[in-house]
C-alpha cells in the first residue's frame, strides 16, 4: 500500500467512512470531481440501504412481505383510496388509520406487513405488534413502572401496526392500556388493524363496554375500512385442492 493510500484510509476510519474506503478501487472515474461524487454518492447509498434495514429490524416484523407480491382483487378499497394511494402512503402523512378486516388467511397481514416495509423504505418510524403480545408487553411495562417509557417510544412512531386485533380475549386493565395506545395515536400517528371480528363483538373481547365504545369512536373517526372477502389464499393455494 502506498503512503497516500494508507492516510487517505486512516482520515477514512478517523471520520468514520470506513466503508468508503472499499470502495477506493470500485470507483473508475480519472476526473477527480467525478472520481470523489461516485465514491461519496457510493456512501450515501449505503447509508440509505444500512438505515433502513435497521428501521426494517426495529419495527419488529414476523414476516418479510412486499407489496409487488401482492393481490388486490379480492379486497374491497373504500371510495377516495385506490392500491396506488396506499402504496403512496399517503394515509400516513394524513394521520389517517387503516382497519384491515376479513377472514383468516385472506392477506390482512400480508399487506400490514409489506405497508410497513414500505414506510420504513421513505423513512418512516414503524413498530409491528400482534396485539396479544402488545398487551402482554403493555401489562408488564405497567407492572414494572416502566409504561412511560414505551409510550414515548410510541409516539415517536408514524405508523403502528395491531395485528390480529381481538384473536385473544383482552382483560379489563389489558384493554385499559390498549385504549391509551390508541389515544395516543389519535390524529397524530396512523395505525393499521387487522381482524376478523366486526365491531359489534369487540366489546365480547375487550369486556368493557364503555371503554370499547370510546376506542372505536377514536379509532373510526379518521378510518379506512378495507374488506379482505377472497377466498383464503392458503386454501386457493393448497396443494389439498388439486
Ligand atoms: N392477496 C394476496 N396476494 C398475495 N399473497 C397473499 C394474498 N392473500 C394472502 N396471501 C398469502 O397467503 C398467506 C396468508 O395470508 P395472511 O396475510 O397471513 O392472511 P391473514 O392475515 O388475513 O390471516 C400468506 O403467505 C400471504 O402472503
Ligand atoms: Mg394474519
């Protein structure tokens, strides 16, 4: 290694672009102008790719789904939405919330998932929750005293995804926790729900009427309801039906 290649590494690490420096050899412009713009862009690129794999991590994913890979015939978008202005996300920068309902198996959370990968890619802040596990994790954090800590965390997010909404019956303080989740992203984050269960029999899984009488108020007040009536996807597809 020369002398100047082995300062020109050493600023690298010094200003922590040690990934620059791999790609020293990659780039093979001779104007120098154009030389150091590919290298930097090279950088910028990675950066992008890096921050958001980290975004895509943190969100908290079961499954890795996009949105190419998905289907609209079989579900019904309310009028003023269309598969192109989900995809746009607009519903994101409007603070509105999507409510994905039909039966299992119908690709609910195949499209929570990909919405969610898709808003992380435009730097989005995402967290993916199957709502058991959300409650689960609400009544620990509250019996420990650390609550508020996660509801800051909650707040710094623009899109939190409840999967599998009312699959598991929620007790009283459960769903009390829940109710200040929801508030807390009344008009200021969207959220995206997936269920089977129509609103008339929230209240038999949330055992508060009150309280589930006020959470749906605050969750359909800016609401899209998107109906998944295919036939399941796993029985279209199951090798059973051949
Ligand atoms: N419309 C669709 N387009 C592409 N794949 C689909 C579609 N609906 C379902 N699937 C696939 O079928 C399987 C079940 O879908 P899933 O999203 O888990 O259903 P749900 O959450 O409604 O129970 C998944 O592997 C999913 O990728
Ligand atoms: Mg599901």
């Amino acid at each position: 290694m020369t002398e100047t290649r082995e300062r020109i590494e050493g600023c690298c690490k010094k200003l922590r672009l040690r990934r620059l420096t791999d790609n020293l050899d990659q780039v093979k412009e001779t104007d120098p102008e154009k030389y150091l713009l590919s290298l930097l862009e090279m950088e910028v690129e990675n950066r992008n790719r890096a921050r958001i794999e980290r975004s895509i991590k943190t969100a908290g994913f079961y499954t890795m789904k996009t949105l190419e890979g998905f289907q609209f015939d079989a579900v019904t978008v309310p009028a003023g939405l269309s598969p192109e202005s989900l995809e746009s996300l607009k519903f994101i920068d409007d603070h509105h919330n999507l409510i994905l309902y039909g039966n299992v198996g119908t690709g609910k959370t195949h499209l929570a998932t990909a919405l969610g990968i898709e808003a992380c890619r435009k730097d989005y802040k995402v967290g993916f929750y199957r709502t058991a596990a959300l409650v689960n994790l609400l009544t620990a954090l509250h019996d420990g005293g650390e609550l508020d800590k996660f509801m800051k965390k909650i707040e710094k997010l623009d899109l939190l995804i409840c999967d599998e909404w009312g699959y598991v019956p929620v007790n009283r303080d459960g769903a009390q926790l829940l109710f200040q989740v929801v508030s807390a992203c009344y008009e200021k984050r969207s959220l995206i729900i997936t269920t089977n269960l129509d609103f008339s029999r929230w209240s038999n899984i949330f055992l508060d009427e009150t309280m589930t009488t006020a959470m749906i108020d605050r969750l359909v007040h800016y609401s899209h309801l998107l109906i998944f009536d295919g036939e399941s996807h796993r029985v279209r597809t199951s090798l059973m039906r051949r």
